[in-house]
C-alpha cells in the first residue's frame, strides 16, 4: 500500500513539475509579471493625488471662489506634493547636472544623497521581503519577521561591541553572521512546532514577536545597556572593525549592505529555483500532500524554510545595526517585518520582485519626510498609498478590470499555504 502512494505520489510530483517549467517557459515575463504591480503603482499614486486634493484645506477655499480656482488650486497642491516626493525620494535632477559640472564633492554629495539614502532605506526591507517571500514558495506565513529581525539586531550588536581585538574582515562577516544564526534560531522555534506539532506558524510567530520585544527591552535596559546612559535602553556602539563600511563622507550613508542584500537575494533565487532543495521547499508550498505521498520529508521542509526565512530577516536586523545606527535601540526598526509581507506580495514572491519592490517602498518611505514638509501633507498619505497598491496586487481582478486587461491562460505558480486551514 505504501509503494503505491509512493507511486501515486511521485506521477503527482511529476506533473506539478511539468506544470512548474510549461508555465515559466510560457508566461511573458513583462507582461505575466509586470504589467499588475506596475498598472498597481499608477493606480495607488492617482488615488494617493485624489487624497491629497481632498484633504487640503486650501482646495475647499478655493473652490468657494470659483470650480475653476478649484481646480486650480488642486492641480497645484498634487503637484507640489509629488515633486517634494520625487526630489526627496530621488534628487533634484536640475542640482544633480549642476553639480557633476562643478568641482565642489560637498555639492555632488548633497544632490546624490536623496537616491542613496532611498537605497539605504531600500536595503532591510530587501531581507526582510525575501524572509516572507522565501516562506510563501515554501507553503508557510512568516509574520514573525519583526521579532526575528529584533533578535538578529541584538546578537549582531552583541557580537559587534562585546568582541575586541580581530581585524575587520573577521569581525565584520562575524557579527552579520550572528545577526542570521539569531534570526534563525527564532524562526527555527515556530517552524519545529509547526512541523512536530502542527501548531499554526501565524499564531506562534506573533507570539515569538511578543517575546522577542520583551526580550530586547530587557536586554537593553539590562546587560546591554549603554554605561553612560543614563538608564536609557540603547546598547553601547559597536567596535569599528564590526561595522559595515559606507562608501563616502556625511550626510550620504549609502553602505555596502545594499549590495549584500543583492547578492542575497540572487543567492535565494539561485537556491529556489536552480536547486534540488529548493524545488524540494517549492514542491511542499505548492502540495504538500503530493510531496509527502513522493516521499519528500514535509517535516524538514518545513524546518529548513522557517529557520532561512528567520536568518534573513535577522540579516536585516544586522544591517540595520552594523551599517546605520551603529548601535541598537528600542527604535531600531519602523515597521519593516510588517512591510515585508506586502513587499513579498508586490513582489509575486520572487526575489527579483521583492528587489523592487523593496527599492519602490524605501524610496516612498525616504521621500514622503520632505513631501510633509514642503507641502504640509501628511506622512500617513504614502502609508495609504502603499496599502492601495498592496490591495490592487492582491486583487489583480480589479486592475484587469479597470484597465481591460485579458486575463492570462496560465496563472503564476500558486502558493499553498498550509498555515491557513490546511493540513500538512
């Protein structure tokens, strides 16, 4: 009986993976993978415009002049808005030409520095996308990515001041490692109970976050703390050789963690799709029925995925750290392991996806501070705009709708997500 679900189940495997390559050799890249997130983008921006002209006082003033005035009035709120997020997000391109035809580096570093410091902004959200993308291709819903990043901060910022005396090309690789193998170990825990246990990874990575807060807070106001102070929670400053290096003079801090999250990120491509693992992971996502009946050990899967998906997100953690901040705070992350789950969304779980996505988010994040200040307009507008855009993505019925789009023969490989419901 048991050779024949072997049997039963390895002709399933079979087909699934001829499925997998007639749909990657029949889908059109751009058009399959693009046009959605894209047409999304646009979309969210001119509601993002309708907000932005509702919600102005000046719009309603003018109005009660005139429809015209109105109008007017609107038209020029939405631009102001936008250009403040462009320049804030990008660079003036105007003071970026001037200041490659002149000779002052001061200059050259202060119009460049809006579009690094968007790529800074970019680079966590990298590995913390790939975290959430890495679990979706492997059937599971990693929201513990907050926390995971937390404790990968923490044992990198560990690492980084604690240990004294090795050369930076030790001392660097050593604390990012310790960032990944704290992360880990926190996503290692829920996915041994998901896998021995059934228990549901949503449910005990929330908790894990709960107490990966509380664990943090205490180790900062405690054995970690800063000596001088003052009894707030900060962590002393990591040793110069840990830090991560930044390419130029202040106010620029562009690092080299950008490009590490890259070669990251081809590395989980490489490693989902180019692998025996990794189409293992991808096979248990999309069946885990088939799979198990083919003789693939969904428990290992399992295991595997969360404790990657784990050090990816403590790597964003470290980054964060060893390249920024120097130090670790309560403050230390704005919402990244919350973001993730959408920038996996937006991204269609693949790692080039969440690349740019990540790339879309920190340069909305980086922008949306000068747009507050120049217009008056609120900074919750690109929260906004980034919740429509994460709904049109997840609701690709609608765009194709507005737009008249002919909805594809052959869907993308769909994600089988075991932690809502189903049975592993």
């Amino acid at each position: 009986m048991s050779e024949q679900k072997k049997d039963l189940g390895q002709e399933i495997l079979k087909e699934i993976n001829q499925d997998q390559k007639q749909t990657e050799h029949t889908k059109k890249p751009f058009l399959g993978n693009a046009a959605i997130p894209l047409l999304a983008i646009v979309t969210g921006l001119i509601i993002g415009a309708l907000l932005i002209a509702v919600t102005s006082q000046s719009v309603y003033a003018a109005f009660g002049e005139s429809i015209g005035k109105g109008f007017s009035q609107a038209f020029s709120e939405i631009g102001t808005a936008y250009k403040a997020l462009f320049t804030g997000a990008i660079g003036d391109p105007i003071r970026m030409i001037n200041a490659v035809k002149g000779d002052d580096a001061r200059e050259i570093r202060q119009a460049f520095n809006p579009f690094l410091e968007s790529l800074v902004q970019s680079t966590p959200y990298i590995f913390a996308g790939l975290a959430v993308a890495l679990g979706f291709r492997s059937g599971l819903f990693n929201i513990g990515v907050e926390g995971q990043l937390f404790i990968g901060a923490a044992c990198a910022t560990f690492v980084g001041y604690s240990i004294t005396g090795l050369p930076a090309w030790i001392h660097m690789p050593l604390a990012f490692l310790a960032g990944a193998l704290g992360g880990a170990f926190w996503g290692f825990i829920p996915g041994l109970l998901k896998a021995k246990t059934g228990g549901h990874e949503v449910i005990n990575t929330i908790m894990m976050n709960w107490i990966a807060f509380r664990l943090t807070e205490w180790l900062l106001s405690g054995p970690m703390t800063r000596p001088d102070s003052g009894g707030m929670p900060i962590s002393p400053i990591i040793q110069k050789t840990a830090e991560i290096p930044q390419f130029f003079q202040a106010p620029i801090r562009f690092h080299l963690g950008f490009f590490i999250a890259l070669v990251v990120a081809y590395l989980i491509w490489w490693l989902l799709f180019k692998t025996t693992w990794g189409l293992n992971l991808r096979t248990v996502g999309t069946n885990p029925r088939a799979a198990r009946y083919a003789g693939l050990s969904t428990t290992k899967s399992i295991i595997l995925a969360m404790s990657l998906s784990g050090a990816l997100a403590g790597m964003a953690g470290a980054v964060q750290v060893l390249a920024v901040n120097r130090s670790m705070a309560l403050g230390l992350s704005s919402g990244y392991g919350f973001d993730s789950i959408a920038l996996a969304l937006i991204g269609n779980t693949h790692p080039v996806g969440v690349v740019l996505a990540s790339i879309l988010f920190g340069t909305l994040r980086n922008g949306a501070t000068r747009m507050m200040v120049v217009s008056s307009i609120p900074i919750d507008i690109v929260d906004v705009v980034q919740a429509i855009i994460l709904m049109f993505v997840a609701a690709p019925a609608i765009i194709r709708s507005i737009y008249h789009l002919r909805k594809p023969k052959q869907e993308e490989e769909q994600i089988f997500l075991s932690g809502w419901g189903g049975q592993s």
